[in-house]
C-alpha cells in the first residue's frame, strides 16, 4: 500500500523536532514541522529542510508546541531564516491567547503582530513590539487555521477539529483552555527560562538502570505527575490520513490528552480510538506516560524523542505501560541508541512480552526514527 503519513523523528537530543509528510493524490505532499529541538539542532534541521526538492519546499504547518528550550531553541533560527517564508501557517499559543485580563486583551493575533517577535518576549509593550516587527521585516501567518485565536481544546475532555484543505484531518488533543490561562500567571519566567535559562546540571549525575525483569511492578508504580506549566500548555495533535493516523503527543499531559482521546473515540462511537502510532508524550516521561494514556489510544508504533540528556529519559515505568497495556506486539521506535533504550531490545524481554523496538540506521543515525505509515482502504 502507499504511504499515507511518513514520519521523522530527527535526533534533537533531550528535544523533540519532528516532520511529518502526507502525500496528496496530486503528486504534492502536505508537510508539518513540529518543533525545532534545542538550539543545536538547527543545523541538522536546516539541512534537512534545504534537501527538500526546491520545488516542494512548502510547509504547510509549522507547530511551536510549548515554550521550553528543547522545543523552542531550534526554531528561533528557523524563523530567522529564509525557510519560513515557505510555512503556510504556524500554530502557537503566544501571550496574546492566553486569558483576557483585567486589560480586556483581545486572545486574537493583532493585525501585524509578530510572531517572532512574541517568541522573543517583546509582545508586552506595543512599542516594543512594533520595533521587533519591523526589524525583522515580515509578518508570518499565525494561528490563521483558528482565526487568530488561541489553539486549545476547551473543556477537559473537549477536541477541536481543524480544517485543512487538500490536507489530513487534524484534530487537537491539547492544551485545554484552563492549562493555557495557567500559563498566563508565569509566562515571562516560563519564556525566559526557555530562551536563556541553561540545561539544568544534572547531566552530570550517573544514569542508573534499574532491573526490568518485573515490568508490572514498573507499570504500577505511583508516578508523580507532570506539573510543569509549560508542559501542560503544550499543543499535542492527531494526524489522520488516507486511513492513517498519527497522535503528535508534545509534552503534554497524559490526562489531558487521555480525556480528549476518550472524548473523541465516544464522538466516533468507539471505546477507545485505536492508531497506528503514538509519539510518547515529555520523551516517554513517566508522569506523563500515564495507564489512561495507553488505555485511551492503543497504538501499534510508539515513538520516543530522547537521547537521556539531562533528565535520563525515557524512564522504564512509562514503557513498562506501553508494553504491557499496549495491544499485543507492539514496537518501541527511538530516535537515538542508548543504553537506557537498546536494554528494550534484550531477546528475553521481547520474547517475554512480544513488542519490538527500533532504532535509527547506524548507516544515517542523522535520519532519526523514519516511519512510514500505509493507507488502509
Ligand atoms: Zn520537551
């Protein structure tokens, strides 16, 4: 069968940066970056774009899923270059959308307003604003699928429904509209940290691999959930296409994004809404790898976004859940070889639990993770 979603999860080390292709009947591809990864990963970015074919450079979305450095970091540049001028729409959650204050602020883009200029933190002040707009020359569409507005889903629960001509179906699984106003109360230290603030050291501090021969005492472990204010107003997608489907899980919460999976598959009249693949949300972190998560989208490919820098992810109690709750067989794809992710491949623990896990080609370990999924009737 053709390949309805091609997906490539690019090393961006302890980030996420990924781009997905849907191929139209016309020959054409629909196209969508999905963050840039830390700011080093630029350069691999800018290559693989640049290897696009000239004529087909178009993205059609680019998405800025949440302000923290491992997403955001390679994007700045991206913006600054010549490439965005090709994106036909980003999708952002700026200041501007999060909450009408006491000022009554519209949670609509101004005409004109800039979303470099927001990245950057100069939004505040009109004046300022305006400087960092006309320096940079150009105004990018933003948030033009939701009419300006903010991209959330709501009440918990709730799913939005994007309509995007001669392309997927896309609908958004988060931010719930109250994780988005939570954002409001530290969005200047949040994009501050984002924009300046170092990777915290714990690079440092040995990577200790526990035992995985007792994955359900793993699985039930009572993990502290994620709490990171950014990371709940992140922007997690589900990519439909030709019979295809794709969740694009971000950092977001597994809460959030388990209500608004359940909240759809009810919609379809279904118990759970099963896909063909799922990127694991906050690099297979297990407070957001949560039980209701597997539950609510079983898939039959899982994707991990992590080489283990800093916070030594992916952490064995969220894929201890994917391989145990998961429907039978499923296989583990992570973008980089580590020792905390070939442990998953041990003949033992494969045999023992029937998943697989995937690696990059050591041949173009530059590639990432490259999945292709095929269209169903
Ligand atoms: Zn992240």
């Amino acid at each position: 069968m053709p390949t309805a979603i091609h997906v490539e999860v690019m090393p961006a080390r302890l980030g996420d940066c990924l781009l997905v292709e849907c191929p139209r009947a016309d020959g054409t591809t629909w196209r969508m970056l999905v963050d840039g990864g830390p700011p080093d990963t630029w350069p691999l970015l800018e290559a693989r774009l640049r290897r696009l074919a000239p004529e087909d450079r178009h993205i059609d979305v680019a998405v800025v899923t949440h302000i923290d450095s491992d997403h955001i970091g390679g994007m700045l540049p991206f913006l600054a270059s010549d490439l965005a001028d090709d994106v036909g729409d980003f999708w952002f959650n700026g200041r501007t959308h999060l909450a009408e204050g006491p000022s009554g602020r519209s949670r609509s883009v101004a005409q004109g307003e800039s979303l470099v200029a927001a990245l950057l933190g100069a939004t505040e002040d009109p004046l300022v604003s305006g400087t960092a707009a006309a320096s940079d020359g150009r105004t990018l569409p933003w948030n033009t699928a939701f009419g300006g507005g903010p991209v959330e889903t709501g009440d918990s629960g709730g799913f939005v429904e994007v309509a995007v001509p001669e392309g997927p179906a896309i609908t958004v699984l988060s931010p719930t509209t109250q994780r988005l106003e939570r954002l409001a109360d530290t969005w200047e230290a949040s994009l501050r940290e984002a924009l300046h603030g170092r990777e915290r050291d714990r690079g440092a501090e040995l990577d200790v691999l526990g035992p995985l021969d007792d994955l359900r005492h793993l699985a039930d472990e009572r993990s502290p959930r994620d709490s990171s204010v950014p990371n709940g107003s992140s922007i997690a997608l589900l990519v439909e296409h030709r019979g295809a489907s794709v969740v694009l899980g971000a950092d977001a919460y597994g809460s959030v994004l388990a209500a608004a999976l359940r909240g759809l598959a009810r919609a379809r009249g279904a118990q759970a809404l099963s896909v063909d693949a799922l990127k694991l949300p906050h690099h297979a972190s297990r407070g957001n790898v949560v039980g209701e998560l597997v539950a609510a989208a079983p898939a039959s490919h899982y994707l991990v976004s992590t080489n283990g820098d800093v916070f030594h992810h992916p952490d064995d109690a969220a894929l201890a859940r994917v391989v145990l709750d998961a429907p039978a067989g499923p296989t583990l794809w992570f973008n980089y070889r580590t020792p905390r992710t070939e442990r998953w491949r041990d003949a033992r623990l494969t045999e023992r639990h029937g998943h697989r896990a995937a690696y990059p080609d050591p041949e173009h370990a530059d590639a990432g993770i490259v999945l292709d999924l095929p269209a169903r009737p």
